[in-house]
C-alpha cells in the first residue's frame, strides 16, 4: 500500500448488541399485514411451498 492509502475501507462499522425495540404498529399497518400474510399463505399453496406458523396465524387474524 502507499502512503495515501487508507486501512479504513475494510472496516465495518460494529452492530448495535441489541436490536431497537419493536414498536407497536397502527391499526392501518396492521391491516396491510393480515392481507399480506393471507396473500403469501395463498400463493405458498399454489407453488406447493410450507408457509412459516408465524404467517399463518397472522393470516387468521381479522381485518
């Protein structure tokens, strides 16, 4: 390397140890949510995919 080369370029900035606290999504958000998951378990059985039990319960909440 010469003189004017920076080490720095390889270095990675350190990850926080704990992740941020969720926070609790609004009813809209929500909403999108329960018909995204409804979405993804309905294209999962037409590809003949397994869907996570996450997802599926999501899917089975109300709008």
């Amino acid at each position: 390397m010469s003189a004017g080369t920076s080490e720095h370029r390889f270095v990675q900035t350190p990850r926080s140890a704990s992740p941020a606290p969720a926070k609790k999504a609004s009813p809209a958000e929500h909403r999108v949510q329960v018909a995204a998951a409804r979405l993804r378990v309905t294209l999962d059985e037409r590809l003949g995919r397994e869907t996570p039990a996450k997802t599926k319960a999501l899917a089975k909440e109300p709008i």
